[in-house]
C-alpha cells in the first residue's frame, strides 16, 4: 500500500512537472509568434512604403483614399482595333464648351511685341461705316536661330607715317574663336539647367542649319568655365562667410577608368546661404564627413541639415557652430506611421502643420525678420512647446523599430534642434531651400548620365553653383552668363562681387 501511493505521488509530481514545462513551453512560444508578428508588420509597413515610392503620390498630404487607383500589372499598349474605334468616335467636332465663370484666357505679357494683321470682310466695304474693331490676340513664336556677328574696323594711316588707328575688339571668351559669349552660354544653360546633353544640343543645332564638333562644344564650355573661376573662387568665399547655412548631399556618377565598373558614385554636397540667396556646390568623391570637415573647417554659425548622422559627429559639440534640424523630415516620418497609430501620429501632424500655416501666414504678410521672429515667438513657441512635452512622454510607448517609435526616436532627439529657428527670424523652418537646389542636377542626371572625369565634375559643380543663384535671385541665366562672359575679363578686381547673381540685378548699368 504505502509503495503504491509513493508511486502515485511521483506520478503526481511528474504530471505537474510536464504541465509547467508545457507551460513554459507555450509562452516562449507565444513570445516568439509575438516577435514574429511584429517582424511582418515591420515589413508591411517596408512594403507599403516601397509601393507608394514606385506607384503612389510622393506628396506628405494625407489622404484617405491613397491606393485605390494603384496600377495593376497588364499590359499598357492599345491594339489596333481599340486604336481603329477611338480614332471613329473623334471623328465629330466636339461642340466647345461653355467657360466657367470668372475664368478667362491667359493675360499675355504687355512687353511682348505685336504683329498687328488686318483683316477685312470679304464683302466690299464701300459706303459702309467703320464703328469699331474687335482685337483678337494669339501667342506665336520664332524657333530661335543662328545668325553672323560681323566686326568691321576700318583702318587709318595716321599722318606723316606715325602708325595706323584701329577700334578695340570687346573681350572674347575665345579671342579669335568662332563662337560667341551667347553661343558660350547657351550651351552652358541647355547642359546645366534644362539638363540637354551636349550631343542632343548639337543635334538641335545641326537641324537649324550649323553644324558644330563635339570635341569643340565641350573644349568652348570648358573655355567658359576657365573664364568664371575667379568668380566661383568669390561665390564659395561668399558663401562660407554667411552666418547661416542649409546644407545637403547629393550622388552623382563619374566615369573613373581606376573604378572596377569604370563609373565612381561621387556626391555633390550642397551649401544654401537662406539670406543672401547664394547656392555653393562641392564635389566630393565620397558621402564621408571629410566634404563638410574640410568645407566648414572655418564656418562660425548656424548649420540647417536633415539629420545625417554626418553632421551630428562633426557638429553636435562644435563650440562655434549651432546644429539644427528640418521639420519637414521629422513630418515625414510622421506620415510614415500613420497606419501605425493613426490617432497619435495625426495629433503630431495636426501639430506640426499649425507650425506650417503660420509660416504660410507670415509669407503672405510679407513682415520683416524682426516682425517674423515676434510671431514666431507668440505663435509657434507654446505648439512647440507642447509637442516637445508629448515626444519626452510617449519616447517609450512604442517599440523602438516600429514606425510610430522610430518617428518619436528621431524627432525627441532632435527637438532643440527642430525648434530652433524661432530665435531668428531669418532662419526657415526646413531644408526645402536647399533640396529645391538639387532639382536641376537630378534632371540632368536623368539626361547625361554621369560626369566624363572628376575633374568634369568640379566644373559641373560650379557651374550648378551659378545656375541655382541665378534661380534663387530670379534671374534669367542666359542673360547673367552671357553679360558675365562679356564683362568679367575688363571688370576691376576689387568689384568683381557685382558680377555675383544675387548682386548683378543691381549693378548690371553701372
């Protein structure tokens, strides 16, 4: 009897034994389908954000209805029969449509030249009364066209053999070359900011009837550019002397014979002067922080960036230069985790978007820097305010690889920074200056690929440089380059500033 019940109670003891190891068992189980379930919704979240990369809206504007017009993977060509039935029902003239009111054809610009062309009835007008006219204007163009400069300088024998007199030939880009500082800049504008590579431009120009090598193209631009080096030596002075600075990076492709696939991925690093409306491009041939190390070894300041961890290691405890942030990148990882936790991360949004109409508000007002940097204060400080107090609260209530933790994570470390610019009035509120800067390289890199050679390189570098001045100071670029190339060898050194695109406007007659 008493071994029978021993047995049992060893048997008691191992069933519980099994139960709790089962116990265990379970819950590292359920630990683990937990851990894997946030893993695939890490991934969706990837996933969703790829597609909308390729097929959705790029805008930050939320919108409820996103992804129900996603294109489906078939076949985008028209057959012939399709082609055949549309062409049938255009055959008949659509009746024109009403104008809706308060709209109207576009104003065309008063300067613009008339051509005046009468048209009389076809019916005689004899005995008849003219009682007034009716004016209908219609925009036309010329295609542009090439045409011959010819100097003529008579020659004169002075008197009594004492020499000959002749006029002066203006500076040349190339002395005794055949193009002109237009045809110089023409090619230098098409190239940098219409992003027209060098041989589909002289495929344009041997259809208007000029055919020209392009070995000698690219030796005239090259020619130009030697002639603005002492003002791209000005602008990157100009622009390092600035108090305020936005900057960022960007890739671009070199061909480098040395690389093991014959292209080298260099970077442009940007440097946007907010104040005085200057752009500075620097190649670099790599994205490491030697570019802005050696670029901004003597910068005191104010440096705008978008968080590049970068910037952080050279700058985070500079004793001369204060780092701060964009707040439309904070916002966009924000947008990113909407679905994450909609109610929060579109309180977040709400928020930051108060920050935005105040901005709007202030443009629209056009007040000074002082009146800006009051409003700021007043209005946008207490939303700042309080954000910053949610981030401090909410840092821990997501788990740090989720959408919603990795928006707080970056935003909270960053909040000094993000809040910043509403000490000074002359300070933005994000980086978009500067990314806009990048647009006309990432045309171009679309167009032509890659720089020939890192040498190439700096010079397109510069030559980005000027173009994006030229924009940010309203100017027409043909006119400034064309003017510059004209006036920049006879134009005294110590007034070589005036030539600058955010000084030319105002010292062009002078």
């Amino acid at each position: 009897m008493e071994n029978r019940e021993a047995d049992y109670k060893k048997l008691y003891e191992e069933t519980l034994l099994t139960l709790s190891e089962k116990e265990e068992l379970l819950i590292c189980k359920e630990q683990e389908l937990t851990k894997k379930e946030e893993i695939i919704s890490d991934l969706k979240f990837e996933l969703d954000k790829f597609r909308k990369h390729l097929f959705g809206s790029k805008s930050e504007k939320r919108d409820n209805q996103a992804g129900e017009n996603q294109l489906g993977l078939f076949e985008l060509g028209v057959t012939k029969a399709v082609q055949e039935a549309l062409s049938e029902s255009v055959t008949a003239k659509p009746a024109p449509r009403k104008r809706a009111k308060g709209t109207g054809r576009m104003a065309l610009p008063e300067e613009l030249r008339r051509e005046d062309i009468v048209i009389q009835p076809s019916e005689s007008t004899e005995n008849c009364v003219q009682i007034g006219q009716e004016v209908t204007e219609v925009l036309e163009v010329i295609p542009s066209s090439f045409y011959v400069k010819r100097y003529i300088r008579p020659k004169y024998a002075k008197p009594n053999g004492e020499g000959i007199l002749i006029g002066i030939l203006p500076d040349r880009v190339i002395e005794k070359g055949i193009p002109s500082e237009s045809v110089i800049a023409q090619l230098t504008v098409d190239k940098y900011v219409y992003g027209m590579p060098l041989h589909r431009q002289l495929d344009k120009y041997t259809k208007m009837g000029v055919r020209i090598p392009a070995s000698s193209a690219s030796d005239w631009i090259l020619q130009g550019w030697e002639q603005l080096k002492p003002l791209w030596e000005l602008l990157r002075m100009m622009v390092l002397n600035q108090k305020y600075l936005q900057v960022d990076e960007t890739p671009i492709k070199v061909l480098d014979r040395d690389h093991k696939n014959g292209i080298h991925q260099g970077y442009m690093w940007l440097y946007h002067t907010p104040v005085d409306r200057l752009v500075l491009f620097d190649y670099r041939r790599g994205r490491d922080q030697s570019g802005p190390k050696a670029m901004l070894a003597d910068f005191k300041g104010i440096i705008q960036t978008d968080g590049y961890s970068v910037y952080d290691a050279l700058f985070e405890n500079h004793p001369d230069i204060h780092l701060t942030f964009c707040m439309a990148h904070a916002r966009r990882y924000f947008v990113n985790a909407v679905k994450d936790d909609e109610k929060q991360a579109n309180y977040v949004l709400d928020e930051i978007q108060k920050l935005y109409l105040l901005e709007q508000q202030i443009r629209e007002e056009h007040l000074n820097w002082e009146q800006r940097t009051e409003a700021r204060k007043k209005h946008a400080d207490p939303i700042l305010e309080s954000l910053g107090k949610w981030l401090e609260e909410n840092q821990y209530s997501y788990r740090p690889v989720s959408p919603m933790g990795k928006a707080i994570a970056y935003a909270y470390k960053r909040w000094a920074g993000l809040s910043a610019y509403v000490l000074h009035g002359q300070m933005e509120i994000d980086n978009n200056l500067v990314e806009n800067a990048v647009r006309p390289l990432a045309i171009g890199r679309k167009n032509y690929l890659f720089a020939g050679s890192h040498n190439a390189a700096e010079m397109t570098a510069a030559m980005y440089s000027f173009m994006a001045s030229c924009k940010k100071n309203n100017l027409n670029e043909f006119d400034w380059l064309k003017d510059v190339f004209e006036r920049i060898q006879s134009h005294k050194q110590k007034d070589l500033y005036q030539l600058l695109p955010s000084n030319w406007k105002e010292y062009r007659l002078t």
